[in-house]
C-alpha cells in the first residue's frame, strides 16, 4: 500500500514538473514567447521573438515611465493581450509599438471576455516598405487627442534616419478590435510633422487601410487623416459612432450601405 501511495506521489510530481512554465508569471516577468521564455519588458520579448512567434502579456504592464519601443522589423508576430491591460505611454511620452521594413504585428486578445486593453497617447508607428498592422481584438484606447493612435512613416522624434520615414505598400487593418481614437484621428501620417517640416510632404507614399469589423469611436474625429502621397481606404464592415458614419461614406466600395445599426 506504502508502495503504491509512493508511485502515485512520485507520478504527481513528475506531472507538475512538466506543466508548461509559461502558464505562470515568474517574479517581475511581463510577457511571453509562447512556447518559450519570459521576459521582465516588451521590448525584450518582442526582440527575441522569431517569424510566426506570439508575444503574450502575462500581467498588467505600464510601460509609459520608460523608454524602451518594442520593434517588429522584418517578421511577422503577434501580440495576444491576453485579458491584460499594456500602457504604452502617456501624453506623448513613454513607448510605441514600431513595425517597419516588411514586419507584420497583429494584436489580438485571446482571454475568454476579449478584455486585454492597449492604452497610450499614440501607439504604433509603420514605416518602410511592405509592412502592416492587423487589430483583430481586444481594446485600443487614445487617452489624448493630440497624436494618432497609428502613425505612417514620419517617426522623427525616434532618432530614424531621413530614409526610413517612408511607409510605403504599408496595410492598416481592422478586423475584430475594439477602437477608441480618443479625438485624434485613428491613423495618421501627422505625427513626424512637428518634429521635421520638411518631411511632410514624403511621410505616407502609400498606405491601404481596410476596416472589416469591430467597433469604432472617435470623439469627434476622423478615421484618417493622410496628406501625402497615394492612399486607399475601404470600410467593408464594423460599427461606428454616429460622427464617423458621417465621414466615411467616401471610404465605402460601391454597393455597400452603411445599416442602421451603424455597420
């Protein structure tokens, strides 16, 4: 009986011992690499994450006292709120997500009530060529009206050179998230403008930004707000507030009527 009590602990044991660590948090570890390791910032784990990884938050994160912007160059990574809440920065100041040169960042929030939150006074920044944002979940909120929560090219206030303020071939998606602009508009290529006059007129070569679903608020504003070079825009979905129902009908493909319901 003794002995048969002692293979069933030992079994128990061994079980726990090969449950995935990342399942919890360790002692001042933020995120993830799912199937991998932990890290104490975003930054960290966006760097270490390969083509195809999944960057998941493992805590409520407010990163809006440093200044550390996760970068996605060059892959394709998604990020998963996971129930979570990130400030990213505060009244300009703080971090910004950066997706340049042919990298894809798709947030996402994969927690039973799509409760994960990403917060910030502007949020990401494309630039480069061929390089796109896909919002499929979760919260984005704008806490000020002063910058957009998607910039294109122009990021002239994080020391990049002249030649990487292009976006071009660049994709703006919204499928699925939940969207808050705050009273800025939602994407913008105006935010390097107040740093670098002389690059307002070459910020956004060409941008397609595409709006499928989810549901978006504005305060008053628009969804874009794009001066320079080609750009297209197509609603094909979604929920709106009444003032952007009254400014997107030029975004609409033919055929396409907005509901009363705002879709």
């Amino acid at each position: 009986m003794k002995k048969t009590l002692s293979i069933i602990l030992a079994v128990v044991l061994m079980m726990t011992m090969l449950l995935p660590m990342a399942a919890f948090a360790g002692d001042g570890m933020v995120a993830e690499i799912v199937g991998g390791s932990q890290y104490a910032t975003l930054a960290e784990a966006f760097a270490a994450a390969a083509n195809g990884d999944t960057v998941k938050l493992l805590a409520n994160y407010d990163a809006s006292f440093i200044n550390d912007s996760p970068e996605i160059v060059g892959k394709e990574v998604t990020f998963d709120l996971n129930g979570f809440t990130d400030i990213l920065s505060s009244n300009g100041q703080g971090n910004v997500l950066i997706v340049a040169d042919a990298g894809i960042l798709t947030v996402i929030d994969a927690s039973e009530g799509d409760t994960g939150t990403l917060k910030g006074s502007f949020l990401f920044i494309i630039y480069g060529e061929d390089s796109e944002l896909h919002l499929n979940g979760g919260k984005i909120v704008s806490d000020i009206a002063q910058f957009p929560l998607v910039s294109l090219g122009c990021p002239g206030n994080i020391g990049v050179t002249t030649e990487k303020v292009f976006a071009i071939n660049c994709k703006v998606e919204i499928d699925g998230a939940t969207i808050d602009g705050g009273g800025a508009p939602i994407i913008s290529d105006d935010l390097g403008k107040g740093f670098d006059s002389s690059l307002s007129a070459k910020c956004n070569t060409s941008t397609a930004v595409e709006v499928k679903s989810g549901s978006i608020s504005n305060s008053g504003s628009d969804i874009l707000d794009i001066s320079g070079g080609t750009k297209t825009a197509t609603v094909t979905g979604g929920t709106f507030d009444e003032t952007l129902r009254a400014k997107i009908a030029d975004y609409l493909p033919a055929g396409y009527e907005l509901g009363e319901n705002g879709k």
